[in-house]
C-alpha cells in the first residue's frame, strides 16, 4: 500500500501569517521547544498546560502563552491549531489521540505511540480528522544530516553496504530529575530511535532485525538519592538488514558517553565511506573519503543551527498547514520506524531474528538540500 496516498495531505487548512501551537507538557524537554519556537516566524505560542500548573506557568512568564488548567481546557481554546506533545512517552498515544479528536493538528515527540498498531490508529484518525499528525525525531533535517543525505542521493559512496550507528548516552539519572519514565522504555526507544530514523530516512526500509541487550547497571540512584531499578534493559546492540541490501549494526546504552564513536553514524559504500558525527547535532561534522583512504570534512549545504532546532519539525508542521502543503516529514517513515522498534523489543527476549514488513515514502530532502 502506499502509505503516502493513505495517510496523505488533509483536506482543509487554516490561513493565516501565523500557526497558533499549544503546548502539553512543561518539563525537561519543553525549554528546548520554546526556545527554538521563536527562530520560525510561522509558529506563535498561544497556550500551555501542564499536570503540575507550576510548570507551565513558569515557561509561560518566560516564553508567553496562556496557561490552561488541563488539556482538555487547552483543547477549547479556538486559538489553538496545533498541539506540540511533550509528557514523558507513555502517555504520547493517549495525549495525541484526544488532539487528534478535538480537530488538532499534532506535533508529538518521539515516539508517537509505542505499539506500530497504536501509531497506525493515530495515523487513521488524523486522516479522518483532515488534520496534520507529526512526529519527532526529525533530526535528519537538520544541515549535516541533510548533507549526508545528499552524498548518499548523488551515489558519491556507491552501493551502501555496511552501516554503523552509535548512541552513547551515559547514565541519564545523573542530570535528568526525571529519569524513571526514560528507563521504562530504555535507550532503544528513547535515543536508537534518532540514528534508525536518520539512516532509514536516507537508506529506505528495514526488512529484519535481531538484537541483544539487557541491564548492565540494575541499581540506580536518582539526583534525590533514590534507588530505582529500570524497567527497560539499559543497553542493545541491534543488527538490521535493510531492503535496498546493506547492513547495519546500532548500539545504544544508558551506561557511558565516554566512547570515541560518541553517537555517529558511519555509512560505508563500494567506492567511499561517509562519517555523520551525530544523529541529531545540526552542526555535526561531516566528512567523507574513498574507502581505503583519509575521511575529510566536507562542507555543509547551508550554515548549520547550533545544536537542534527542536522546533524544525513544527515549522515544517506549520508550513504544510499554512501553505496547503504535504509536508516534507513523512508519516509512514514515523510508523516504519516504530514497527522496526516493536521488532527489536520481540527479539531482545530470544535474540532471534524479525521480520519488518511495512513501507514507507522517504521523506522529501528540505528546499535548501
């Protein structure tokens, strides 16, 4: 099925100068939002909410916005065109679902559900709805990945054949006041996610997977002193097998930053090899070389953001709405890359390979690529 025609541009938009985005959840990751929002003149902050007000009203005094008590409020508010999803990843499905019937265009953060049916669903309903349904992460927007992305398109590595890919992440209780909620998922779902997205969105689909992990570090301690245990195994390793032939090995853990590799992606081809110095970083380096020689950097296809431009994603949101447009995100990409995790969970408890059977219209290169 082409998911494309399926899940393809709605049928009505709002015309106006500005998008009107309201944002659900004001804890660890809003700031980066709110403060990469006022960079795109489309988007326009109008409402907040929040299960503990006090956070809200403290990115409210800062960013503006009006604070609602609860979702439900922030959802009447006509104001409102599109919600920016950001509560800890468990309740993104319950959280995108009641937008998405209340006639709201929706920006999640990653992941969009955690089951490929529940992602599907959702998909369903915003196409009944004629409304937008994005999703994080979007990082192959950003600069160096798009770099990357354009070596690849003009064959300048030849036939791809061997990926690595790297995140990591270190021992995320050491700065997050939260962190329980991430190490329920665990680093697959929280940080695999970015170089999988990355790589499939350049590369195409997966076909199979086979993984290992578990937890290296069991007994963890938060910044209050507070012993946890993690519900998600801490660490993976994952081999795919995409559709267009290559390999790719993915390692991921909640355990050390100190590594060389940091959270690169390595793309190696018949004639050269290109290395992605970050899956998410905008301004990360890029260099590329023939296979049996030096890397060299490379030099970007536009001045990079400093870091993430978080925000990129809904100002791609909010251009397809104003400009009746599809947007350059692809959602079937969304919902590929979330059966793709769904199948490494299933064989992380065996180690034995499964299958990935849907596909996906890649995501369109940004206009500056």
């Amino acid at each position: 099925m082409d998911i494309r025609r399926r899940w393809g541009r709605p049928g009505r938009a709002a015309r106006a100068a500005r998008l009107g985005i309201g944002i659900v959840g004001c804890g660890q990751i809003a700031p980066a939002y709110l403060e990469t929002l006022h960079h795109h003149p489309t988007l326009a902050v109008v409402g907040l909410a929040d299960l503990v007000p006090a956070r809200a009203e403290a990115c409210a005094r800062r960013y503006g916005g009006r604070v609602h008590p609860d979702l439900e409020a922030l959802l009447a508010d006509p104001a409102v065109q599109a919600v920016v999803n950001l509560p800890p990843p468990q309740a993104h499905a319950e959280v995108n679902r009641r937008c998405l019937e209340a006639g709201k265009h929706v920006f999640s953060e990653k992941p969009l559900a955690l089951t490929y049916a529940e992602a599907a669903a959702l998909a369903d309903l915003a196409a009944r709805q004629g409304v937008h349904l994005m999703a994080a992460p979007i990082t192959y927007m950003g600069e160096a990945q798009q770099t990357a992305g354009r070596y690849l398109r003009e064959g300048r590595l030849g036939t791809v054949r061997l990926v690595y890919a790297e995140s990591n992440h270190g021992r995320i209780e050491t700065w997050h006041p939260r962190p329980q909620a991430l190490y329920r998922i665990g680093p697959i779902w929280d940080m695999a996610i970015y170089a999988l997205t990355v790589v499939t969105a350049f590369l195409g689909p997966v076909r199979e997977v086979q993984a290992w992990g578990g937890w290296l570090l069991p007994e963890r301690v938060d910044r209050d002193g507070v012993p946890f245990r993690p519900e998600g195994p801490d660490w993976g390793v994952v081999l795919l097998r995409l559709a267009q032939g290559a390999v790719m090995r993915l390692s991921v853990n909640y355990y050390t930053r100190a590594s060389a590799q940091g959270e690169a992606i390595e793309f190696h081809g018949d004639t050269a090899s290109l290395h992605l110095g970050s899956a998410y970083r905008f301004d990360a380096p890029v260099l590329w070389g023939p296979h049996d020689g030096k890397l060299r950097p490379v030099p970007w296809v536009q001045r990079p953001f400093a870091g993430v431009d978080w925000s990129r994603g809904v100002a791609d949101l909010a251009e397809a709405v104003l400009t009746d447009r599809s947007p350059c995100a692809s959602l079937g990409h969304v919902l590929h890359v979330i059966e793709v995790l769904e199948a490494v969970h299933r064989s992380l408890g065996t180690a034995a390979p499964v299958a990935v059977t849907s596909d996906f219209a890649p995501p369109l290169p940004m206009p500056w690529a």
